[in-house]
C-alpha cells in the first residue's frame, strides 16, 4: 500500500496513525509476519509510503493488545496467535454472541434483516460454486451484521475484535467438508430466532454455531497446524 492508497483512505475517516496501525496489526494476524520476526520501522515505513512516526505509534497501540513485544534497546518483535489463542477467542466469542443475538431480537432493524436474507441467499450460490473466498467475505458480513444489530458499540467493539484476530483460522475452517453448508444453515437459524423474536433460542443458537467452530477447528487439527508454523519459526 502506497502513501497516496493511506492518504486516500483517510478521506472516509481516521488518521494516517491509524490507517498504519490497522494494516499492520492485518498483516500480524494474516501471519504475513513469522512468530519472533522483528518489525523494522524503516522498512515497514517505507514499504507504506509512510514516516516511521505513525509506524512507532502504531506498534506502540500493538504491544498494548499483546500482538507486538518491544524488547527496550533492541527493537520490536511480531507475536501470532496460537492454538490455545484461538480457542480462547472462540469460547469468548461463544459467551458474547449468544449475547449480541439476544440483544438483537428487540433491537435489528428491517433493512439489517433484509440484508441478513440477502447475505443467506448469496451464501448458497456461492456454495454450489465452491468459492471460498465469497463465502468467506459473506460469513464476515452476517456477523458484521449481527454485530451491529445489538446496537451496543461497546459489545461490538469486542465482538469485532474477536472475530479479526482469528481471520486465517476462519478460512481454513469453512474450506473444511460440508462445514460451509453447515455454516449457512446456523446463520439461518439464527435470523429465524432474531426474527421471531425469541432471545432464548437466538441466544443458544449464536453460542452453538461458534462451538461447533471451536469442535470444527479440532477435528480438522487446524490448531495443531498452527502450532507447527509457529515452532518452526
């Protein structure tokens, strides 16, 4: 990315230093940086285009969400997520989705419906033609959505942030047999719950579809591949 691709992005809103700070912090949880690998100013500047101040910044903001650790007088080093990082995320992600559906049922609104359904229908296109990387923007999207169907900026802060430190592990998982399909059909469920109103079983239903991702995840030994590309650093 360019400083004239940065610059322009500004123009929708937020700094330069934030713009820097969400591109590394992608590239951190996308594991296009190897566990230990240290993160250079210079270059990380000038491969953005950018000075090296809001890259300080940026991995400044990083070490606080643990995703960088500065070791004083030597430089600062990538950290990538783990197995166990993972299925912590998900258990967390399980307590406080069951919630954001709840809170969902009485606070949706009809156009974030109608584009929930929409989101439905792509899905399955998408499935009978086998592209992943669709299926896997629109499984973004109804959580996006979800998220801000509870109109609570706080739970869809974490919620956000939960779901964008698991990215890669996402993709693997619904690349996985029939999980896709499977997928799909727990989004709807899910709607059909916020739809009708009934927080219980919107509430059990959003918790069920990321355990079934955590149990996905073990028995494709997703985890136990990640694990390996980090010890082989």
């Amino acid at each position: 990315m360019t400083r004239r691709e940065l610059t322009g992005e500004m123009a929708d809103g937020g700094s330069l230093s934030t713009k820097v700070y969400h591109r590394i912090r992608e590239n951190i949880l996308l594991r296009k940086y190897k566990a230990g690998e240290e993160l250079r100013e210079t270059a990380i500047a000038k491969e953005l285009g950018v000075s090296r101040t809001p890259v300080r910044e940026a991995i400044r903001q990083l070490e606080l969400e643990g995703l960088v650790t500065v070791v004083p007088n030597k430089g600062a080093y990538a950290e990538v997520i783990t197995a166990q990082d993972v299925e912590d995320i998900y258990r967390m992600r399980a307590r406080l989705e069951g919630l954001c559906a709840r809170m969902a049922c009485s606070r949706i609104t009809k156009e974030q419906l109608d584009e929930m359904e929409e989101v439905l229908m792509l899905s399955k296109f998408h499935e009978k033609k086998g592209n992943l990387d669709q299926l896997v923007e629109l499984d973004n999207r109804f959580h996006e959505i979800l998220f801000q169907a509870c109109q609570s900026k706080m739970l869809m802060h974490q919620l956000t942030n939960l779901h964008q430190y698991v990215t890669s592990v996402r993709k693997a998982s619904l690349s996985m047999e029939k999980r896709a399909q499977k997928s799909t059909i727990e989004h709807e469920n899910i709607m059909k719950a916020i739809q009708e109103q009934d927080e219980d079983r919107a509430d059990e239903l959003a918790t069920r579809h990321i355990l079934n991702t955590i149990q996905n995840i073990r028995d494709s030994k997703i985890e136990e591949r990640l694990d390996e590309s980090t010890d082989s650093v």
